[in-house]
C-alpha cells in the first residue's frame, strides 16, 4: 500500500505538468521563467491535494481541495507572474484543463 500512494503521487504530478504546462502554451504564455512558475506551483499544490483526496475521497473534499488548489495558485501567480492579466482565471483554466483532460484519460485506463 505505501508504494502505491507514491505510485499515485508521481503518476498525478507527472500528468499535471504536461497537462498544465500545454495549457500555459495553449494560453499563449511563453518564456523559461514563467513556464518554470508553472511547473514549480504545480510541484507545490498537486502532491498534497492527491494526498489529502486519497485519505478523504469524497465529492466535498475534492471540491474543496481543487478550490483550495485554484486559490492558492491564483494568489502565487498573482504576486510573482506579473504577466499574467487575471491570474486567478488563469489558475482556474489550467486546473480545470487538468482535471477534466485527467478524468478522461483516466476513464481509458
């Protein structure tokens, strides 16, 4: 069991940077720096959010967590990508990019 949450973690992260990162690029964003904001914040937010939903998995705490997660993205993007017109947009975009692209192919699976 211990080997699957790590499984789990790394399998969620990995997919959440490609997917996010497509997004950003989709989004018309471009640069090292920014990019790297994207991955980094991603690092930051997706491995306790997969934690705390493989604890608790209810439809109130994945609804609470990916709000959380969009928040907290929102907020950093907002103090360190001043590129980034409507950060909190933005965060909500990536995720929901993430989340629903994930779904998918996790339904292939």
């Amino acid at each position: 069991m211990r080997s699957d949450i790590f499984i789990i973690l790394g399998v969620s992260l990995l997919l959440t940077l490609l997917l996010e990162l497509a997004f950003s690029l989709l989004a018309g964003l471009r640069g090292a720096k920014v990019l790297c904001l994207v991955a980094l914040v991603n690092a930051l937010t997706n491995p306790p959010v997969v934690l705390l939903y493989t604890l608790f998995p209810t439809l109130a705490a994945k609804i609470l967590l990916e709000v959380g997660a969009v928040l907290i993205e929102g907020l950093i993007y907002q103090k360190c990508a001043l590129a980034l017109k409507r950060p909190y947009l933005f965060s909500l975009g990536a995720n929901a990019f993430s989340y629903f692209v994930g779904a998918m192919l996790g339904r292939l699976v």
